[in-house]
C-alpha cells in the first residue's frame, strides 16, 4: 500500500517523500485509514516503528479539514508523551506538516522557562505536544485552555504510568471535552495500560503492529557474561577493538551514568551523558553533538533515553540490565529503526541473572553468549561454564566408577573355604647388601 493509498493529501505526500519515506510502515498502514474514520484506537506499537507519522498525519489532515478560528486560535489536538526530548521530536514532526497546511504546532515541557510557552500560546496554536506535569501547570493556571480539544494522543502511555504520571494525565483529561477521539500507542500492556484504555477510550479499536513485548526484527542481540567489576574495561576494549562510532550506552542509575562517562573519558573516548539531572539545554546540545558525531558514546538513563530517534544508531549496549524488563526492548529499540538492522549488546554479570531470566522470558528466546578473548567470566551461570562443568563432573564419575571395578577387581577371590580371603602378600625383591 501506498501513502496515496491511505488517503493523504498532497502536501502531506509532499512531505512524507521529502522525508524519505517511499512506503508507509506496517503500523502507518494499520493506523492511518482507522484514525481517518474516526475511531478511537489502542494500538500496540513499538518504539522505531514509525508511529509518530502513523497518528500526526491522520491528525494534521483531520485538523487541516476544518478552517483554524481566525480570531483566537485554541489548540485542538493534544499529545503527550513520556519525555522532553520526546515532546521535541514528536514536536518538529508535528511542525513540519502543520506548517504545510497553514496549522501551528508547538512544545510544551518542563525544566524551562514558563513564560515564553505562554507567549506562544497567547498567540494562538492548533496542536500541542507536551509532558504532563508542565501541561497541567498551564491548564491549572488558566495559561492554557482545553476546551476545544478534539484529538487526544497518549504516546508511549506505559511509559507515562511507569514514570508515575497517571494523576496528571487523569487530571489533564478532565479539561478535555468529552467528546473526542483519543488515541493510545503503547509498546507494552501492563495493567494499567489497560486501565486507561477504560477510562480514556471510547469503543476504541484494538490495533497491534507487532506482538507486544517483542523487539524489532532487524535488531541482532548479543551477550557477554563479564563480573561486574570488569564491564568498564569490556567495554573501552569492544569500542576501541571494533571501532564503534556511534553506539549508545544504558546504565540503571544517573551516578551511575555519569561515572562511566567520565571513565570512558579518561580511556580516551569521547563520551557525554543524559540523564534527568542535566539541564534540559545541556541535553538537547549532548544529543546533537551525538547525532553529529562529536560524542562518540552517549550514557543514558531509560528516563533521558525513552523514544529517542537518532537515525541509523548502529547500536547500543546495556552496561546495567533495566530493572523494569520491559525496558530492555524500549532500549535496543533505539537501534534497527524502521527497518534497518543494529546490533543490542548487553553487559551482564552474575548479579544480573534474575533479571536476564526475566527478560529471556519476556522476548521468549535466549539471548546467545559472546566472548571475548581476556574476558572469559568465572560466571556459574555461563553455557560453556555450566557445559565444561558437567563434563567435568561426568568425567569424575566415569573415573571413579573405573576405580571401584578396578579394586573390586584387584581384590582377592574369596577362598573355597568361603572365608574372605586376606591379600596375598606381594613378594619383595630382596635388598642387595
Ligand atoms: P518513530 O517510531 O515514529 O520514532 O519512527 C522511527 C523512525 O522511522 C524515524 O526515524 C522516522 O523518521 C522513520 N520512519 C517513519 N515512517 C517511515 C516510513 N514510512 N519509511 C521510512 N522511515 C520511516
């Protein structure tokens, strides 16, 4: 199926080609003709599968079907999303095709200044991309007003609820006109996911774009047991030893984080980290010297990391397995987007074992063991280990079994008499004098 197929018009055809999009995505192709009736939808769609396009051009079209009030222009469509740096990605997305039908699009997060999102919005917008919490802020102080919102979108909900944003997103949908489409996208189902869709949703339409909790077809998953002190230096050796340009690094913890950064630093590798505790300036100039390629190795927490797009990210490595196993597919889906391949490379130690079992659950296939020569782990948990091991111990009980037949052997015949008969003694040499 075509783009022209699912009934878009020209200049949003326009912009799709001169994004370089030839064919819509499996989930642009479930979506889209959905969205265009009308329905409200819960849609299973993985991260890197194209779902951004696959509800702002429904939602542009729609919008761009019913002249913008001349007078003052109060946003119709909603859309919130887990992350700043989601927001600005799903943001310029959002502008570039408004800006090609006369719509106005903007951001609205956190961590920056208020006042300048309130000017924008004085002035007048049609969609707003936005995080909860700064969203409710401006709805709770008037600054901004719902009323006519007829499009809501909940991006990558499952992580908003494990970000902890229910309240507010419960809280947001009260200034939000009942009547309305409302469309979920979410990589996983937990509960609450469900939840939502109860609360939120209207006889919505259940789309899945890929099984849920599967990682993308293209993305090639490794593994390399190593004990936990020795990861930094793995992985200083696998950058330097397979040249990796460009490859993105998760850790559990911001301290975490930023202590890698600095020893990957002092082993020579230009690498910078994201995380919540930056600045939101700071983060938005890390992730642009890391697309352009003057930061070879971007450290990130899942929070900073979540929805991230950078194009053609040949791979990333999970230094510290995610505690919420769920993650560990929003993770290695930063690689192998939309159809191209990437390798997810993950660090895993003793410790981690549970968490890997978990996981190897989840994706319901194991993940296959690389070494490398240096680095061979003393891990129980290691297939060779667990292999070499049982050998071992095969080998051990072949020799003593070889050993009992041997002394059972070696052991005097009983004597006719049917008494045990006492080993002959063995005759000596006698000693030279
Ligand atoms: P998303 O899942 O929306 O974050 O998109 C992941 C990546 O796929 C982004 O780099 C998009 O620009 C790209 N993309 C989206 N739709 C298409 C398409 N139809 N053909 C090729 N690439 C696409």
């Amino acid at each position: 199926m075509s783009f022209k197929e699912l009934g878009l018009r020209a200049e949003l055809l326009q912009a799709v080609t001169s994004q370089g999009y030839t064919t819509p995505t499996p989930v642009q192709t479930r979506t889209i003709p959905v969205i265009l009736e009308g329905h409200d939808i819960l849609a299973g769609a993985q991260t890197g599968t194209g779902k951004t396009a696959a509800f702002a051009l429904p939602l542009v079209q729609m919008l761009s079907n019913e002249p913008a009030r001349k007078k003052k222009r109060q946003p119709r469509a909603l859309v919130l999303v887990p992350t700043r740096e989601l927001a600005a990605q799903v943001g310029s997305v959002m502008q570039d095709y408004s800006r090609r039908v006369s719509l106005r699009a903007t951001v609205i997060y956190g961590g920056i200044n208020i006042n300048a999102q309130i000017m924008r919005l004085n002035r007048g917008v049609d969609i707003v991309v936005a995080t909860p919490g700064r969203l409710l802020d401006h709805a709770s102080r008037g600054t901004l007003d719902l009323s006519r919102v007829k499009f809501l979108v909940l991006d990558e909900a499952d992580r908003m609820l494990d970000m902890g944003f229910i309240d507010d997103i419960l809280a947001v949908a009260a200034f939000l006109p009942d009547k309305r489409q409302t469309l979920l996208f979410s990589a996983t189902y937990p509960v609450g996911i469900k939840q939502l869709a109860e609360e939120l949703l209207n006889d919505p339409k259940q789309i899945e774009a890929a099984p849920p909790n599967r990682a993308a077809d293209g993305v090639n998953q490794i593994l390399y047991r190593v004990e936990r002190h020795r990861k930094r230096e793995l992985l200083s050796t696998l950058i330097k030893k397979e040249k990796w340009h460009q490859v993105m690094v998760f850790t559990r913890t911001r301290y975490g984080a930023d202590k890698l950064t600095d020893q990957l630093n002092a082993d020579g590798i230009s690498a910078a980290a994201i995380h919540s505790s930056k600045s939101q300036s700071l983060r938005t100039r890390t992730l642009a010297d890391f697309r352009h390629g003057s930061v070879q190795v971007l450290v990130a927490t899942d929070v900073a990391a979540r929805g991230l797009d950078i194009g053609g990210l040949p791979r990333v490595v999970n230094y510290d397995l995610p505690d919420i196993v769920e993650n560990y597919v929003h993770r290695i889906g930063r690689t192998g987007r939309a159809g191209e391949t990437g390798v997810a490379i993950s660090l895993v130690c003793d410790q981690e074992q549970a968490l890997l079992v978990e996981i190897e659950r989840l994706l319901n296939h194991k993940i296959p063991v690389t070494r490398l020569a240096g680095f061979l782990p003393a891990s129980d948990h290691d297939p060779d280990i667990i292999a070499a091991k049982r050998k071992l111990k095969e080998k051990a009980a072949k020799k003593q079994k070889k050993n009992i037949t041997k002394s059972t052997e070696s052991r005097p015949k009983p004597q006719k008499t049917g008494k045990p008969g006492k080993p002959k003694p063995t005759q000596k040499k006698p000693k030279k004098k």
